[in-house]
C-alpha cells in the first residue's frame, strides 16, 4: 500500500469500499485510461464496472436502494478513481450532486421517482448553471421560465454541461419571475427545474437540443456540451422541492458539497502524477547516476509529497466537517482552493522529471498535464474560491473595536 495519502480512523466498511475500488481502478482503468483518452471515448466498460460496484448510489440513502455512505467515503472513492483517471470521476460528479439535491430538498414525490434509479445508475445526473455569457456570476442567468397554466416554458441556452449528452435527468437553474414581485433579488427567484430527456445529441426531448461535444484539450473520454431550451415545456411538479425561488440556494448547496469532490480529484491526479515522477526519476540516468540521485531531483519528490499530503488532509476535513452537519464552506473553498493549485504544481513537476519524455503521447503525464488545469477551474475558480474563504474569515473574526 502507498504511504502518501493515508487516512485515519476509517470504519471496516469504509476500508473495503476503498480497498474494492483501488483494485478496480489499478486492473480497470489505469491500464486503458490514456488509450481511451487520446481517442476520446467513452468510457462504456469503466462505466458499467462502477454500476456494479454500486458507486453511482454510493451517498445515496439505503431506502432507496443506494449504500447510504458519507461524503468522506465518496470523497476517498473518487480520489481513487482520478488517481487512474479524472474523466472518469467527472462521470459520477454530477450525478453524485443532483442526487444529493434531491435527496436534500426533493419533494417525497421527487425522491420516490427519482432516486433508486438514479442508485441503480439507469437515471444518470447532469447540473446545468454556467451559460455563454457567465460561470462565475450565477445571479446573471439569463435562461427563463414562464408559468403557463400546470406547467413552465423554458427559453435560454446553456454551457459546459458535464454528462450534457449521456445523462437522462438535467438539473437546470433559470430565472422565474412568477411569484416574485418586480426588484426581487435575482439569486431569490431562481429555480431549478428537474428536466428528464433522453441521452444522446440533437432534439432529446421537444423544445430541448443537446448539439453535441465541445471539443477540449483534455477532461476527454468524458461529454461536455451546450444545452438549448427553445420552448421546452416543464411540469410544476419537475420544480426542485415543489417551490420556485429557491434555485439558487439549492444549486449552491449542491456546489458545495461538488468542491469537496473536485478537491478529492486534485489529490488523486497529484498522486498519480507523483507515482509517475518518482518511479521515472529512479529509471531514468544521467551524469553516471539515476536522476533520483540528483539532490535537485529529490527536492522535487520532496515538494511534491508534501503537497500531496497538505492537500489530502484539508480535503479530509472539508469531508468531516460535512458529515459532522456543520457547515462547511469555508473548509471546501480552502480544500478545492489548495488541492487544484496544489495538483497542477505537481504535475508540472512530475512533467519536468520526465525531461522530454514528459512531452511525448506514450506517457501518461503528458495526459495528465492536460487535465489538471480544469480543476483550476471547475466548481469555481481560484477567484472565486478566495472571495469564499475571504468573505467568511471576515464574518468569523469580526472586529468588534
Ligand atoms: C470542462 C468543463 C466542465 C464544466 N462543467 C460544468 C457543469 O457541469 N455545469 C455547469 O453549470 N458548469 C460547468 N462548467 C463551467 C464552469 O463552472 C465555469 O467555467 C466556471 O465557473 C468559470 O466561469 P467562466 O468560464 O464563465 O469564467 P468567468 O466567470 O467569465 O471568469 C473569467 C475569469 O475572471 C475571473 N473572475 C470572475 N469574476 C471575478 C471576480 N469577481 N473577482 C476576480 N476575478 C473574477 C475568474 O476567476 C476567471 O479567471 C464547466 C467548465 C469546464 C471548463
């Protein structure tokens, strides 16, 4: 067993999930991720695996059929899995967020409809805020819905859907002025609209059009796509929780717990990344000795643990304090914040190690130096991310002069 990245205090149970997975994803994925990801496809057979497993109803409450798990279990399992490759992780992160949102402010309706099939990976999840006009300024949503007798009419377009085309169920935040008097606060009348479609590209449902992949420089194997909403035609029994106003904190709720997530994926591709630079660097011989032997060499490694192991333990405590039911965005912005920071140094550095190796296909660092860089930037930029951790700090040490 790895030495770096070790977690204390961990149930029986928590320990086998962890031990099945990190089996799965060394025979599984590591051996295909890099071929699968230079043609960008699917992952069909990883995918399948991970049903099995039972990972997409892995937080999921036992009376829906899920292994009612806590966060820091699914924080660990998807660390292990970005560790063999991050596409994969993305896979299950949205779904992974629109069941917790359901699960929290669902009506009973909602979760009896969706959520064992959601644990049984049949419903697959996207969430959809990001538009082409805005990520970070969420309260800039321009994407609205008009009441129109039992039902909503949905106009707008949308932008970077993870799962856009293979998922069956989109979490989507619009704008809805129904109810809201006119100067109303644009984050209190949003709402989010469970909309359910076929997977797949083109018209998925009438008045909704996936039009197909983004192409990207890395984060492939995994679909990202726009979303268009010409006239789509939602049920009121489809609004998150049955109330419109809402979305917005319900989206933010479910962001939350998503950078513990994407914190968890930065300290798994910053582990793989410092697998490859320490095996390479006692390959590898220059000047009569392996390179591991230069003292520069090693100060790298010695960087590059430390960060691995900084970054783990911040994202340890943004899990536990989740579990423990107190709020916890102060430690998930800091652990999303330091862990992707953290990620593309190590990468970088694993690269360096490698010396022009580092920069040819047949290497996998080259594969994670593409990916690291979305972690930057998903589930909120670094910006974004201190803006967070500046505004609570404030609120927790308040000068009171
Ligand atoms: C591969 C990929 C997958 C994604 N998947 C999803 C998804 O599934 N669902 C979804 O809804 N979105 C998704 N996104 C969108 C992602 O959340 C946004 O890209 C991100 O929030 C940043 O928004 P933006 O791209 O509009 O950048 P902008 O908001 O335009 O920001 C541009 C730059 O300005 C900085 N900036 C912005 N505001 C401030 C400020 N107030 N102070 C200082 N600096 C600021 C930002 O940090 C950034 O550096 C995905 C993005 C990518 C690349």
């Amino acid at each position: 067993m790895a030495r770096l990245a070790q977690t204390a205090g961990l149930t029986d149970v928590q320990q086998e999930i962890l031990s099945t997975v990190r089996d799965f994803v060394d025979k599984e994925i590591i051996p295909v991720a890099t071929e699968l990801e230079h043609r960008d496809e699917y992952p069909q057979a990883i995918v399948d695996g991970l049903k099995e497993l039972g990972l997409f109803g892995l937080m999921i409450p036992e009376e829906y059929g899920g292994l009612g798990e806590s966060l820091l279990t699914y924080a660990l399992c998807v660390e292990e899995i970005a560790r063999g490759w991050m596409s994969v992780s993305g896979i299950i992160n949205t779904h992974f967020i629109v069941a917790y949102m359901l699960k929290q402010h669902g009506t009973q309706e909602q979760k009896d409809h969706f959520l064992p099939r959601m644990a049984a990976g049949d419903i697959r999840g996207a969430f959809s805020m990001s538009e082409p006009g805005l990520g970070s300024d969420v309260s800039a949503i321009t994407s609205k819905a008009v009441k129109d007798g039992d039902s909503y009419v949905l106009n707008g377009q949308k932008m970077w859907l993870t799962n856009g085309g293979t998922s069956s169920l989109v979490a989507v935040l619009v704008r809805s002025d129904e109810g809201h008097p006119e100067g109303t606060a644009p984050h209190k009348s949003m709402t989010t609209f469970l909309v359910e479609k076929e997977p797949g590209f083109g018209e998925v449902r009438p008045g909704l059009t996936i039009p197909g992949k983004i192409d990207k420089m890395g984060y492939k194997g995994v679909d990202t796509t726009e979303l268009i909403m010409d006239g789509l035609r939602v049920s009121a029994d489809r609004v998150l929780g049955g109330t419109t106003g809402r979305g917005f904190y319900q989206m933010m709720d479910g962001v939350e717990v998503g950078r513990v997530n994407v914190a968890a994926r930065g300290c798994g591709v910053a582990q793989r990344a410092f697998e490859l630079g320490v095996r390479y660097a006692q390959q590898r011989h220059t000047f009569g000795k392996p390179i591991a032997q230069h003292q520069a060499i090693q100060f790298k490694l010695a960087e590059m643990a430390t960060k691995v192991e900084a970054a783990h333990a911040m994202m340890v405590n943004a899990a536990r304090k989740k579990d423990s039911g107190e709020r916890n965005d102060l430690e998930a912005g800091m652990a999303k914040y330091l862990a992707s920071e953290y990620c593309k140094e190590v990468v970088e550095d694993a690269f360096r190690i490698h010396g022009g190796y580092g920069f040819s296909k047949e290497y996998e660092i080259e594969r994670l130096y593409r990916e690291a860089p979305m972690l930057l930037i998903g589930e909120g930029t670094a910006e974004i991310q201190k803006m967070i951790i500046g505004r609570r700090l404030l609120e927790e040490y308040r000068f009171q002069g």
